[in-house]
C-alpha cells in the first residue's frame, strides 16, 4: 500500500469512526497497518488506533499500540514523532493507573523539547503529569502540572486542551473538599463546548457534565447532579464510551446513597465496578468500594463494611493513592468506635494523622486540615495552598510552607 492509498485508507477510517461505526473503522486502520509500506502513515493510523482504544476503555490494547507506535517513530528518527509516542505511552500508563511510569514517560517528552510541534504538545503532557499526581495525591505537584497546562492552552489558543484542564482541575478541587471551584471550573469547561465545541467530539460535552454533576452532588444540589449526569450518560452509551459509563453508574450510585435510598445505590454500584474492573481503573474502583462501604454503614451491617474497605485498602496501597488510604481510615475510625474496639481505633486516628502529615493536608497558616469539610481555598503562585480566609486575615508576604522547606536545620 503507497503513501496516497494509506492516506485515503485513514481518511476512511476516520469518517467511519466519527460515525459511530468503531468496529469498521478499526477494521479499516488494522489494514493499513498490516499492509502500509509508509512509515508516517503507519505512525498516523497507530495514533488513530491509540485514540479509538483509550475512547472505549481497551486500556492495554491502547499500551501495545503505543509501544508499537515508538519503535515506528524511531524508524522515522523525528523528534517530533517521538515526543508524540512517548506522550501517548504516558497516557497510556495513566489510563492503566500506572501513575509512577506516567510522570516517567512525561519526563522524557519534556526532556525532549526544542522543535514547534514538541512545544505544541506541551500543554498535553502537563496534563497528563497532573493527573498522574493527583492519582498519587501529591497534591502541589498536581496543582502546578495543571497551572502550566493552562497556560500552554491559553498561549497556543488551544481551547480543547483547556476544557479537558478544567475539567482535571474540577477533580482536584472535588478531592480537596472546595466545592465551589470544583463547580466553577467543569461549568468553565462547558461554556467552552458550547462556545467552540460545534465541530469536536460530543466527548468534551459529556465530559464537562460528568465533572459538573459530581460537584452538584457534593454540594447537595442532587436534582442537578442528576440532570447533569444524565446528558453525560446519554452521550456515553451513544458512543460505546465506557471509561465514561462506569464514572456516570458511580455518580447515580452517590446520588441514590445521598438521598439514603440504598436499595437503588448497590445495583448502580455493582454495574460501575464491572465496568471498572473490565477496562482496569483501579482508581475507580476505589471509589466505588468507598460507596459501597458507606451503604453498609448507613444499613449499620458493619462487618459488611469492613470487607469493602480491605478491598479497597489493597488497591489503594498498590496504587500509592495516598487520599484513598486516608478516607479509608477515616470509615475504619468510625466504624471501630461504634464497634467499641478502642485498640484499632487508636490505631486508625494514627494512621490517618500520618496522611494527612504526608499529602500536607493542613492550612500552613491556621494549622487546621484541608479536605475534612467543604471549604474556599486559595493557592499561592508556588501552588500551595491555603484556607481562603487566613490568606484574607492575615495576608502574606510569602508562602509560609515554603519559607519553613528552606530553612536548614542547624548543627547540634
């Protein structure tokens, strides 16, 4: 196959696939690549296969692709092309939740800067660092990743990259319990779709109210949490997207358990764990195992909770999700006072002080902890952040945490 006829060929296999007919759109990019003779058309058609893949949650089949699309970008000796295949690898691991081997691979790509198109990519592999921190709960670093990504996307007018952003920044300030942000910038994402989004994926729409309809239901306002999650869904199960089914079956599940109907919650539940389980977000799984948990808890059927949180205590020390590990302590803490068993109780409160000291949950003014409650933070230009109010009554001249990481212990 000549270099015309494969591009013909991806060109078939893209109007397929934007018509919903994955399957022979596959069919159609698995050709050209047995049969292409164009080392650049097979870079294209593996980054077609790697983008349909990650789409419906065949996580490892986008891996192998990856790997595959490297050793062709080394053929091509481009730099370019190689930034690119390491950028898709480290998407790929974080899809995995391989989120160590995803900060790796970022490294590489931006260790591997210097042409346009490198640059131009930049903004992805931030994002993709990002959300691998935030896996790991390293909460600053997280931050920063996402604050660069912003950037990237504002500088190079990239309003796509921008509204997958927000939506990340959206999960970050889901994770630490500033309700109003987490709202603010999924709602930010969606203004985008619906002021540039005509001519992209419905993914960027369905995306945005997923995002929005988590905050809603952490902010009690289920009525639209659920409405949100519904148009989400809808788009989901139109387009075989199910990374995106197994979240919205999550979010009805909180939905269900935050109006204490229980009975409505397992089964929704159960649906987003095979999903989970089928394409391999472990990280998911953990929340749906936090859900579940907390169902037992309200059905006070306490040994029933307790297995959910080994479950979820197993794949949350595999993952390094160091948030996880702390919520878990934190159910533990209440279901062993209820229990009276004050040995693992102490043991429990011990625990969770250890995270909480390590993620660096706590107001470096107030001293109080960050994440505990709904409340309004603000970060500093360094990314750390601090209760909104204390930065309002005291005012700074300087980040305090930073101040106290650079100061050098003396000799004794």
């Amino acid at each position: 196959m000549g270099q015309d006829q494969t591009k013909q060929q991806i060109e078939k296999g893209l109007h397929l696939y934007q018509s919903n007919q994955t399957e022979k759109a596959l069919r159609v990019w698995m050709r050209v690549l047995e049969k292409s003779a164009d080392p650049a058309g097979r870079f294209r058609v593996l980054g077609c296969l790697i983008t349909a893949h990650a789409e419906m949650g065949r996580y490892k089949d986008m891996l192998k692709f990856a790997v595959v699309q490297i050793d062709t970008a080394r053929e091509l000796e481009d730099p370019d092309y190689l930034t690119e295949s390491y950028l898709n690898l480290a998407r790929s691991n974080e899809k995995l939740c391989e989120f160590q081997k995803t900060i790796s691979y970022c490294k590489t790509c931006l260790n591997m800067q210097g042409t346009t198109v490198s640059m131009q990519l930049n903004g992805q592999v931030s994002l993709s660092m990002g959300n691998a921190f935030l896996g790991l709960s390293i909460f600053q670093k997280a931050l920063e990743c996402f604050e660069k990504a912003l950037r990237y996307a504002h500088n190079n007018d990239d309003k796509m990259l921008e509204c997958r952003v927000c939506c990340s920044l959206g999960n970050f300030y889901t994770q630490i319990k500033d309700y109003e942000k987490a709202l603010f910038f999924p709602c930010k994402a969606a203004e985008l779709v619906n002021d540039y989004g005509k001519g992209w994926s419905l993914k960027y729409r369905a995306m945005s109210q997923y995002h929005m309809a988590v905050a809603y239901r952490k902010l009690g306002r289920l009525a639209d949490a659920m409405d949100c999650c519904e148009e989400s869904m809808k788009i989901a199960l139109q387009h075989g997207d199910r990374p995106l089914q197994a979240l919205c079956l999550l979010c009805f599940a909180d939905i269900h358990r935050s109006r204490k109907d229980v009975q409505t919650a397992f089964p929704r539940y159960d649906s987003s764990m095979s999903i989970m389980t089928e394409i391999g977000n472990r990280l998911g799984l953990i929340q749906v195992l936090l859900g579940v948990t907390k169902c037992w808890m309200i059905q006070k059927e306490l040994d029933k909770a307790l297995e959910s949180i080994e479950k979820a205590q197993e794949l949350a020390e595999g993952l390094g999700n160091k948030l996880g590990l702390l919520k878990l302590h934190c159910l533990c803490e209440r279901i062993y006072r209820t229990k009276e068993q004050q040995r693992e109780l102490r043991d429990h409160v011990v625990k969770f002080h250890e995270c909480v000291e390590e993620m660096e949950l706590y107001c470096g003014m107030c001293g109080e902890s960050i994440g505990e409650k709904n409340n309004q933070l603000q970060a500093l230009p360094c990314s750390h952040f601090f209760h909104l109010k204390c930065l309002q009554t005291n005012g700074t001249r300087g980040c305090p945490n930073c101040r106290r990481l650079s100061v050098k212990p003396g000799y004794v």
